[in-house]
RNA sequence: GGAGAGGUGCCAGAGUGGUCGAAUGGGACUCACUGCUAAUGAGUUGACCUGGGAAACUGGGUCCGAGGGUUCAAAUCCCUCCCUCUCCGCCA
C-alpha cells in the first residue's frame, strides 16, 4: 500500500508519479476522499464512543455508592447512546472498508528514477553481456551458426530429455515434463544457484500453497486473483514466485535494526495462470503454467535498500556469466513496472534457436509498499521508533527459460548439447547432452 | 479424524463482569554508584487509528488468538473458527 499520510501530505506528487505509470489522477482523488471520510468519521464514532465509556463509569459509580435509582437512569442514558454509536460506527467501518478495497489495488508510487514510458518499448536497455563481447551498452555480435538456430522443443524431443506432450496429458498444456539429463539439469541449476548465495543468504525452503492473506501482502491479491491457482476448499494459493511466502516471514513483526539487512534464498516450484497471455508462447519452455525458480529476497532499512538492490542484481547476473549465457539488463518503464514495484531491473537472456531475449529475472525494489501491506517493521535502534521495513527481491533465476537457452546457446553441429563447465560437478560429471543412439 | 489442555504485553506468568492496557518476575533502555565488567539502587519501557501542537508532548479511540453475540459495561460469560501442546487413530 502507498503511504497514505504522504498522500494527505502531497497529493500532487502522487498523482504525478503515479500518472506515469497509467493511473488516473480520479482514482487517487477518490481515495484522498474516502481518506478524508473516513477520518471524519471515526472521529464522530470515537466522540460517541467516548461518551459511552463515560457513562458505564458512571454506572459503576452508581452502584459503588447504592444509588440504584441513578445507575438505572444512567444506563438508560447508556443505552441510548449505544443505539446511535451503532449507527455511527457503522458509517465508519464501511468507510474503512471501501478505504482499504481502494487502497489496497492502488500501485505503488515508482521511484523517480525509473524511466517515464508506456510499455515494455520504452524499457531501457542498461548493458549486455556475452561470453566474446563482455559487458557492453552496444548489443553483442548475433551471429550463429545453423545449427543453434534449432527451438529447444525440438532439441528436446531429439535429446529425450524433454517430453511436453506427455507434461500436457497429466496437467494440460505449459505443464512441462522433464526427463533424464533434462531433469537432472533442474537439480543441477538449483544446487549450482544455492550454494553460489549461501555466503549471505539464508536458505529456506518454504511452504509451496499459502493462505490468502501472504498472496495479499505482496500485492498478488486482491486484482490479480485470475493469474493465481487457489485451492477453493481451503482457500490455499499456490505461490507463483517463492517471493511471496519469503515476503511474509516477517509478517506482523517488528525486527531489530542490527538484523537487517535479512537476506534469504529459496527454491520453490512456481505457479501461474497465465491468464492474460492465453494462445501466447504456447510452444515449449516459454511460458509455463508450473516451473522451478531460485529467489533471492531481503528485508532492508530505507539507508540500505539502493545497496541490496545492486547486490541482487549483481548476484543473478553472476549466475548468468557462470553458464556463459548472452544477456541484457533492462531498467523497467514507469508502464512496464510490476504493480508492487518502485523500481525494477529484468535480466534477458539470448536464445538462439527461437532468436529472442528471454526474461529469467526480474530484480525489484518494493519500498516500503510491500512492508506495509505484510506489516513488517524494524526498531530503528533499540528502544527506540518503528519504520516499515523496505523488501527487495529478484530471481536468481527462472530455470525453464534459462534451460531453453542453455540448450539452444550449446548445441552443436553433430545435434548433441555442450553444457555450461560450472554445472559439470553437479550433474555427476557429464559435461554435455549427447544424441541418443539410434534404435536397431 | 477422535479425546483432553491451552492461546494474555519483548519473554515468563497472574487475572472469571466495572477501579485492567492489564499484578508480579525477567529482559531492554536511562540515570546514579564502580577504574572496566559484574553487582546494586532509582526511573522508564507496547502497537495501531484519530485530533491538537513546530516540537517535547498531549486529548480521544482500538487492541488480552480471530470473528460474532449477551450486557449500561467483556481479558473475564455465550457461539463459530484458527493455532499450539498431550494422548489415540492414520500416514511418508
């Protein structure tokens, strides 16, 4: 949720800002309406409220001192008032509530050093990477051979590592089966992004369906409910990023300054509808329904949070170099910005044989946004104040897209698949994917 | 799934209708004493909403697992739900 006290404070910059990312300046006025309202309200409510108390004091009083003829009349009086308090606080609580509807689907304020645009044209590419080229603002050299200009469905099929009709038989499409090296290439990528963080990051391995309210405090309900899988009869999501349960760790706590920053780690299988996108990327390891991901996510002060931010990105561009994977860095438009986020940095990667850039990152900067709706705070220094906390978090990394590019990036001329050295000791020495051998 | 016990502040723990935001102990913080540490003494110590104030601070309201109900008045009585523990059952 946005601060809604900046809000009261400076409804123009909010307005502004947020306007770069597409929202009408008539839904935040509707909300600094509903603010002023309900603070009208409540103070009506606790007046009466008040007067209330008052009086059953007096009752007690009353009674203390054997004046039963007084404490009847009071009580009289005390009923009385009950009977509007009711009505007035019934005012409020549905103030409250349409307050809280409209604040909690409002985005958050970008930061205003995310580019200004309208969508995803007008993210800003920050560099590229390629094993030759090295980092570079100029795009990398996209010369490949024929033989890497095969989508990794078909290499797949022709390896026997990855069997998508099958995937769509037991769950339906965009549910991928893995088998063999295939398989194995998860385990390995998940172990090899683990132990490359676990210098800093403490490793977790959470629950994979979560209770509503974790879903809300990330900003993944209440409007995005049609992209998420619920389990009905226990009201349980199933995550669509390990962001979430990570988020809400802390929920409803209050952290002690020399904490932060609390990085953590986790791999979690993930989770998505896909509701919006439906007919798109239907082919192969594009866009899945279920896939396996590695999440980095720390809880910082507000002093910290640019700092982490870096420290994310650097680490799920680390991992990128290591498999020796063509990548770019795009710095998100206020258009493109996911709805929780201030700012974001996504990570793409080259494959070739579908010849596109493949988003296996998306390192975000929540402020205090996701904080507050989570209620996640921190002792400013000890017996002292309490801020919300700031959240950060990034993939380090989406395995499907990045298995998809692993296998188009290596394949060779004889149709086998050279794979990334750094994987080598985790996948029991195998340095590459061979051809099956014909049967007889 | 069945039976029982229980959920109170940072922690432990008292509190069965009004004087309870809540005893007491511990912790933490501040001050004093001490060369330092420890010990000792005194004091302070919640979060949230809303109003006043530049601020220090201050008025009102809410919060004793969650949500409803009874009552002039609920931590305390009633109902529903959630969670924890013990035993039984089941199970990897």
């Amino acid at each position: 949720m946005i601060d809604i006290r900046g809000l009261r404070e400076d409804p123009a910059l909010v307005k502004e800002l947020l306007g770069r990312r597409g929202v009408e300046s008539s839904i935040v006025e509707e909300l600094t309406a509903l603010d002023a309202a309900y603070r009208d309200a409540v103070s009506a409510r606790d007046e009466l409220r008040s007067r209330v108390n008052e009086t059953s004091r007096r009752v007690a009083e009353a009674y203390r001192n054997k004046e039963a003829a007084e404490a009847e009349r009071l009580k009289e009086e005390s009923r009385r008032l009950g009977a509007e308090l009711e009505v007035v606080a019934a005012q409020a609580t549905d103030l409250e509530g349409r307050r809280k509807d409209l604040w909690l689907v409002i985005p958050n304020v970008p930061s205003p050093d995310a580019p200004v645009g309208a969508g995803e044209d007008d993210n800003v590419v920050v560099r590229y990477w390629s094993s030759d080229g090295g980092s570079s603002v100029e795009a990398p050299d996209l010369d490949y051979p024929a033989h890497k200009r095969v989508p990794h469905w078909d290499i797949g099929v022709e390896l026997e590592i990855l069997d998508l009709e099958r995937g769509a038989k037991l769950s339906g499409s965009m549910f991928p089966l893995y088998k063999g090296m295939g398989s194995r290439l998860i385990r390995a990528l998940t172990s090899f992004a683990l132990d490359a963080h676990a210098d800093s990051f403490l490793e977790i391995r959470p629950p994979t369906f979560v209770k509503r309210e974790t879903m809300i405090s990330t900003g993944h309900l209440p409007k995005f409910a049609d992209d998420a899988y619920q389990m009905e009869r226990d009201d349980l999501w199933a995550i669509p990023t390990a962001e979430v349960p990570l988020t809400s760790m802390a929920r409803d706590e209050i952290l002690e300054a020399d904490q932060l920053p609390l990085r953590m780690t986790a791999a979690t299988p993930c989770f998505r509808r896909e509701a919006g996108s439906a007919g798109r990327d239907t082919r192969g390891l594009l866009r899945l329904h279920e896939f396996d991901k590695v999440e980095l996510m720390v809880y910082a002060t507000p002093a910290q949070a640019q700092e982490m931010h870096i420290e994310i990105l650097s680490r799920a561009e680390a991992l990128l170099r290591q498999l020796g994977l063509t990548y770019r860095v795009l710095d998100l438009c206020t258009g493109d910005l996911g709805a929780s986020s201030r700012r974001t940095f996504d990570l793409e990667v080259y494959a070739p044989g579908v010849d596109r850039w493949l988003e296996v990152s998306s390192v975000s900067w929540f402020g205090d946004y996701q904080a507050r709706r989570a209620n996640v705070r921190y002792r400013t220094e000890p017996g002292g104040g309490v801020e919300f906390v700031h959240t950060l978090n990034g993939s380090a990394l989406a395995w499907a897209r990045v298995i998809a590019a692993i296998l188009e990036t290596g394949r060779e001329a004889d149709g086998s698949v050279t794979l990334p050295p750094v994987l080598t000791p985790y996948l029991r020495g195998a340095a590459r994917i061979p051809v099956p051998e014909a049967e007889i």
